[in-house]
C-alpha cells in the first residue's frame, strides 16, 4: 500500500507494511492497488498538503509519500449520482527536519489522516474544497476533494460512529449509554488550525486528529477517565475511532472523537475580551474558573497515575527551563538583557531540589488557556459553568511528552499568562485598567483554585514562577516567529519576571 513520490520530486519513500482492508470496492483500497491509488494521488497531494493550516511542515520542501492505509467509508455510485469517501493515512517525507519540529511516526515521518470525497464533477459550492484531478490509477478524471465540506460526507462519519465495529483497519467505539441520533446535519467549523472539527446539529462535536502518531491521545484519554470519575467540567466522549498501524505491535492511533456539543457556550477568551471592552468586572467568572481548573486537577489525579518530582528529576526540568531560555535569547535579541533575571527563577528551583524539596506530578491539561475552556448553561439548570475541553496538549510536543506527568502549576501558569494576553488586547485603549484587571483575574483565578483544591498553586512560589517564566519564553519564541507585531506582549510580561 505504498509508493514512492511521482510528479516531479525524488523516489526513495519507505515502503509501509502491507495489510488488508475490507473496502466496498477493493479497486481503490485493497492491498494490491495501494500502489496505483498514490501514483493517482501524488501530484494532487503534494501541491495540496502543504496549503493546509494543519500540516505542520511548511517551510520544508515536501520529497516523499506513503500510503499507510487506505479505507473506502462509501463506495462512489457507478452513474456518478453518489460521491464516495475514502480514508487515508498518509506519511510525508520532508527534506530536513527543525528544532521544535512536530512527533514522528515510526518509520520517521509526519502521518496525516485525509478524507477525501470523490465525484466525476464538483459543484461550485465545493470548488475550493478541490484537492485535484488525478490524471492516472483508479481515480483518474474524477474530482477529489476535502470532503469535510461536503455535508453529505461529513454525516458518513457520525453514522458509522453509531455503530461500532472494525472497517478495514479502522475501529470504531462508541461509549456505553451513548445515544447518538441519525439523521443529524453537518457543519464544518473553519477557525482551526491544528484539526477539523464537524459539529452534528446542535448535538455533537466530531474533532478529527490531523497529524498522527500512535499512542492514544490526551483528548480521548483523559475525558474517558474524568467521565468515569464523575468529573462535571468535562464533556464525556460518545464514540471515537482509531486506526491501526499495519504490521507492528504499536498502540493504535487516535483519529477522532464525538462530544457533547455545547449549544449556547462562549469560550474563556471570548467572554474576557467582552469584560474588558465593556469596562466589566470579571473576577467572579475568574474564580469560579479557578475552582472548575482545580476540580478538573483533583479528578485526574485521582483517576489516573500521580508521582512525585523531586531531585535530580526537578533539577532537570530546571535545566530544561535553562536551555529553552537559551535557545530563545539566541534567536530574540530583545529578551537577552533580561536572561540573568529570568535564569533567577530556574535557579530557584533548582536549589529548591537539592535543598530537599519535591513537588507531586500528575497528568494535566497540558495547554491550559483561555480558549480552551468553555462557559455553558448547565445541563442541570443551575446557571452557568465551566467546562475544560481540548485536553490535547501543546500540538508540537511527541505525543509522549504529552501523555507525560507535570505538577498542576504548570497548568495554573498557562491560564495566568492567558490573563495577560486578554488585557494586552486593549493595553493601548484601556491603560491603567486593562493592567488593573489582569492583577485582579489573575489573583482571583488562583483564589478560586485555592479554595477548591485546599491549598494555593502558588504554595511553591518558585515553582510556578518558573512556570510563568518558561511559559512567557515560550511565548517571545513564538511570536518573534510567527506575530512580531505582538512580541510586547509578553515582553511585557518578561520585564516584570525578570525584576521579581
């Protein structure tokens, strides 16, 4: 099921283990035409791939594709009036790799999951969902497309979901008292950048994986256990489906999940944005924030493995704040006068571990901010709460590291720093009260977790001064990179770490 690259650029990409599928019409998706299925595809995928605000190697020239799997979901009608839906797991090859760069699969290359759609002639409505026109193989002469934006399409994958079995190398499951409804219509959102998410009426939420890697992923994984532990912050998966990795032992991947679809909810960032132009007190919704993050805490920790950190272990996380510090004032000239201050903090720590001192770890969110929690009616009728949702982590960390342990101020760090990126959006306009009211949410948020979790998250005050600092690092890397025109913002921030 694989095949080196055509179209112009260099042979040479590895040969994926060969496997069977159960396809509808094996022409497209059984082993013995995975070859021709890709030589249809290639020149199509390589000018299409790196366009895609998911694929996560831009800037690297594109040299390779394997075909890992190929599933049909629906067979295409023979008189051209059904489209039909193909599932397929592709590994790039790219020329060289880059500091940061996102996790690898096995056999060394990003594995995307793509589901495209299939019609001899695409209506205006899906023309800029248009992949290409194959010129050779199965598919030659048809339209192929992201199918996503094809509602049509897009309700296969609910409907299947309501069933759960095995189809080719996909497996799909479905929560037990689940009830999921047929018939639902298709939405595709288009604010994402690191998946696809399709919304099912008013009802569910199918977020679809784009880059994968196996191992199970932190957003099915850890609402499966905070589910089972009775947690209320989190929506409880309904299905999900996997994919396995053809001829090794490896841990499926994770390819998608259905949620709850929380009708009538605004996320953390937008309702911060709405306080601070309208001049707003926000420091109740931020303590009660505070509570939900803790209760989310005090749930994981309780439903999955916990540690603790001490040592050479916290010594080593000291050293690894030290290095990033580095790497960064390497790259930002702005932030090396501020080096010394900022190294304080890790240096902190760092005797902290030697003097004794030790931290308990847990899993956690992982990239914990304001728009990663949602304020919604509750289902109960009591008002309004919080809900933590994207329980992914940071989407260039190895999905191990991910899966890893860290101490909850890791988290309570992510969402500060959020504070303070809410308030920079009105800096100019509002002065002195935007500076205002990210002291105030910022000390409300950590009161209110306090309160729920029986002690502050600032209880070790070098820890999440650290974390704070890293977090802000991070930050200046990022936007020095990608957003110049935003580096004040935690340059701001920077200063004020630096003279603590």
């Amino acid at each position: 099921m694989s095949d080196a690259m055509s179209d112009g650029l260099p042979e040479g990409a590895s040969p994926a283990s060969p496997h069977r599928t159960a396809p509808a019409r094996p022409a497209l998706a059984s082993a013995p035409h995975g070859s021709p299925l890709l030589r249809s595809l290639t020149g199509p995928l390589a000018r299409w791939l790196p366009r895609q605000r998911w694929f996560a190697g831009k800037g690297r020239p594109l040299t390779g594709l394997t075909l890992i799997s190929a599933t049909e979901l629906l067979p295409r009608s023979e008189d051209g009036s059904a489209p039909g839906l193909l599932h397929l797991l592709v590994r790039t090859r790219q020329s060289s790799s880059q500091p940061g760069a996102p996790p690898r699969d096995p056999s060394g290359g990003d594995c995307y999951q793509l589901l495209l759609g299939v019609r001899a002639g695409l209506p205006p409505a899906l023309a800029p969902a248009l992949v290409g026109r194959p010129t050779e193989g199965p598919l030659r002469g048809l339209a192929v497309y992201e199918a996503l934006h094809d509602a049509r399409l897009a309700a296969v994958l609910v409907e299947r979901l309501r069933t759960p079995g095995r189809l080719g190398t996909l497996t799909f499951g479905r929560a037990g008292g689940a009830e999921i409804p047929g018939g639902l219509p298709a939405r595709l959102l288009t604010n994402e950048q690191s998946n696809s998410s399709v919304v099912y009426g008013d009802s569910f939420i199918l977020k679809l994986f784009r880059r994968v890697s196996p191992g199970v992923n932190p957003d099915l994984e850890l609402p499966l256990a905070l589910a089972e532990a009775g947690c209320p912050r989190v929506p409880a998966p309904a299905a999900w489906f996997e994919a396995a990795w053809p001829g090794t032992g490896t841990e499926p991947l994770t390819l998608g999940v259905l949620q709850p679809f929380l009708a009538g909810s605004a996320d953390g960032w937008q309702l911060a944005l709405r306080s601070l132009t309208r001049r707003a007190d926000f420091t109740a919704a931020a303590h009660a924030l505070g509570r939900a993050t803790a209760e989310v805490h005090t749930a994981l920790a309780a439903a999955l493995p916990t540690g603790v950190l001490a040592g050479a272990g916290l010594e080593e996380v000291a050293a690894g704040m030290n290095d990033r510090l580095a790497e960064a004032a390497s790259a930002v000239p702005a932030l090396r006068p501020y080096r010394a201050g900022l190294g304080r903090a890790y240096e902190e720590v760092a005797a902290f571990a030697r003097n004794g001192g030790s931290c308990a770890v847990q899993r956690l969110h992982g990239d914990l901010h304001l728009g990663q929690v949602l304020c919604a009616p509750d289902r109960a009728g009591r008002g309004s709460l919080w809900w933590v949702i994207d329980f992914e982590g940071e989407p260039a960390r190895p999905l191990e590291d991910r899966r890893g342990l860290g101490p909850p101020v890791r988290d309570v760090a992510g969402m500060l720093r959020s504070f303070d990126y809410a308030a920079a959006q009105h800096r100019e306009s509002l002065g002195s009260f935007a500076e205002a009211w990210s002291r105030a949410n910022r000390t409300a948020f950590r009161r209110g977790y306090a309160e729920a979790a029986g002690g502050d998250p600032a209880g070790t005050a070098a820890l999440l001064r650290a974390y704070e600092t890293d977090k802000a690092v991070y930050e200046v890397l990022y936007e020095a990179r990608h957003r110049p025109g935003w580096l004040e913002v935690p340059m701001t921030a920077i200063r004020r770490l630096a003279a603590a």
